[in-house]
C-alpha cells in the first residue's frame, strides 16, 4: 500500500496528526498515559504557541491508504542559535510516533530534513517536544512503568527503528525514582543540616497567590543555573506565564520550593503531582469534554495523586561556587524528602537529568534514589 505524506496545515490534519498515537494503538498500553491535546493544540497553533515567536515549525503526517502510520515536527529555535554559536544550523525533531516500520520512519525523516536543509540547516537533532522545557527524548529503558507528567513513553521498537533510520545517540537523559522515607546518606544530611542553620539562609514554599511573581523567580535561576548544560535554551516571559497557567489548577505549594540567602532567591526546587494518576481515562481530552475537567478538580480535592515529578532543582551560580552556600542543593534535597512525604505522597521521579551531569546524578544517588528510566536524544548531520 502506497505512502502519503501529508503537511499539517488546517484544524483536521492537526487533529489527525494528534491522534497519530491512538491510531498506533497506544491506548492499549498499560503504562501510556494519553497527553492532555489541549497542551498541544496552543504549543502547535501560532496564535498561542510560545514556541513560534523565536522559532519556526512544520508538521506532517504520513498515511498508509486511510490509515495514519506516523508523524513528526521540524523545528528552528532562533534562541539555541544565539544560546550554542558554536553549534549554528542545527535543527530539531520532535512529536515522533511511528509504526514498527522502517520505510515510514524514513519517510517521516526525510520530509524533516528536506525542510531543515531548505531553511540552510546542516544537523538534525531530536526528539524535543519543542525544546527542551518540553517533552524530551525516546524512553530506552523503564519501559513497565508509567509515563509521569511531561514525560514521554514509547514502545521498544523506537530506538532502533531511529537508529536504523540512520540517526545516533547524542545524549542520554536520566530519570531517578525515590521513595518517601527513604534516608538520605549521612553525608548530605550533615551538610544540609549545617547550610539550613545558616542566619541568613530561608527555605519558603512558593506561593499560588504570588505565582506569577514565583515564575519569574524560575525563569530567573533556570537561566543562570542551567545556562552551561548541553542543548540548554532560555525561558521566555512567554514561556514561563505558559507554564505558570497550564500548572497553576494542580501546583501543591508543599512541594515546591525557593531558598533565600540575606531575602534574595539564591536555589529553586520546582516539583508538581503527577496527574497522570488522575487523567489515564480522559482520552486525552480536558476542555473539549466538561465532565472530564470537573472529574480532575473532584480528584484532585478527593484523591491526590501519590506521586509526585521533581522538574527542576537549580542553584545560581555564586551560590552554588560558595563554600558556605554550596550545599543548598543538599538542602532541596532533604526538603523534598521530608515534606513530600509528610505532604502524603509515596514516591517521586526526579527527571531530567543529563547522563554526564555527574555532580546532579550523585547528589540524586545520595538521596538513595534509584535509575529507573532513561531517555535518548539522537542527532544527524544532513
């Protein structure tokens, strides 16, 4: 049967380029957790992505007869270009989904790189759901356990499919899972005691009646703090108000943290319930389908989910090259253990991490957390 590919351009080839992932039969896969669409039908529609105003995208579907087999996105973000100099004309890959089948991959490929390449480009690097403040990478291990929030989930076949589709790891990102009342090492409890007994050092809860003025404080220390780490891009104003909004109706203030030093944000920890637990039978569908949303404000009232994704941990830069400071981050640390579980949640992801970021994944490993997932990024020059 002859292959079609197909340009997103109108509300139904978006729809149909959405539903790419029930098309595949992902829906009867115990540990996929349909993404809530509405996300991405504003990050994909120009008029309220806050992707496309320092970025370009194009979408495309690919077909077998009727059947949709495959999709993909293309993408230049003008603000990695101005973040990596040393890297320029790199383009980038994201919404993979695809059958077990090599000739569709390498359609869908084909059709991202031609574009890339008419745009001047000269690598391909992917996938990011659109960068990397969204969804990222190919899971390659952990595959029997859920897909927590902003988190991707895929079938085995995919890596080597992108693999043999010509594509190569570039890098792994990590994803630790940690228990509630699980001791943290001797170690960092020691240096965590001794920076919290600090005078002039605060830890306070961020708060959802200030949180746009918390989110400000989040783009600031993300800025700074993760400026260095590879394939890194700036938040935006646009993008954290995004954030700050698309979060705001499940945000639990107990888990989420800023440390102060002499009253100025010096460390965030940014964690959030996994509300995967609470929207597996929405079919993906929130504001499209009232009962669905009064079903999520119900549950959340009712029945918290029991886990919970530590999204970022970040120290600023002065303070985190301080003798005296440096061990804030062990602070975070110890924070989340003790509050997360007297807040009633059993476990927590914490995720991503780079798999070279080693002074991040060895505070992690003394917290006893465990590696349980692992995400792939692959690149290739076009």
């Amino acid at each position: 049967m002859s292959i079609d590919v197909r340009p997103v351009r109108s509300r139904k080839d978006l729809e149909a380029f959405l539903h790419v992932s029930w098309n595949l039969g992902l829906d009867e896969e115990k540990c996929w957790v349909p993404p809530l669409l509405d996300d991405y039908r504003r990050q994909l529609n120009p008029k309220t992505s806050a992707f496309t105003p320092h970025g370009e995208l194009a979408c495309w579907t690919v077909y077998r007869g009727r059947q949709a087999v495959g999709r993909i996105s293309a993408q230049i973000d003008h603000d990695f270009d101005k973040s990596w100099p040393d890297e320029p004309k790199t383009a980038f890959f994201g919404f993979f989904e695809c059958a077990d089948d090599l000739e569709v991959a390498q359609v869908l490929f084909e059709r991202a790189e031609a574009w890339a390449r008419s745009k001047g480009c000269v690598r391909m690097r992917g996938p990011f759901t659109l960068d990397t403040k969204g969804e990222v990478g190919v899971l390659v291990e952990g595959f029997d356990t859920p897909r927590m929030i902003g988190t991707s989930w895929n079938r085995p076949f995919v890596d080597p499919l992108i693999q043999r589709a010509g594509y190569a790891k570039a890098k792994d990102y990590y994803g630790y899972f940690y228990r509630a009342h699980t001791p943290v090492d001797a170690f960092t409890k020691k240096l965590a005691d001794k920076t919290r007994a600090l005078p002039n050092v605060k830890i306070r809860n961020m708060s959802l009646s200030e949180l746009r003025r918390d989110a400000v404080i989040i783009q600031n220390i993300y800025n700074e703090a993760w400026k260095t780490n590879w394939n890194f891009t700036p938040f935006t104003h646009q993008q954290i108000e995004s954030i700050a909004t698309e979060y705001k109706a499940f945000i639990d203030e107990r888990i989420t943290f800023i440390a102060e030093v002499d009253g100025k944000p010096a460390a965030i920890l940014f964690a959030v319930p996994d509300i995967n637990e609470l929207i597996h039978d929405f079919d993906g569908e929130l504001l499209r389908r009232p009962l669905n949303l009064v079903k999520l404000v119900w549950r959340l009232k009712r029945r918290r989910p029991k886990h919970l994704r530590l999204v970022m941990l970040g120290v600023k830069e002065e303070f985190r090259a301080s003798r005296k400071y440096g061990a804030l981050a062990a602070v975070l640390y110890e924070e989340i253990s003790v509050r997360g579980s007297a807040a009633g949640y059993a476990a927590g992801e914490l995720s991503w991490t780079l798999e070279d970021n080693i002074g991040i994944n060895r505070g992690i490993e003394r917290m006893n957390a465990e590696l349980y997932k692992k995400w792939r990024v692959y690149e290739r020059a076009l």
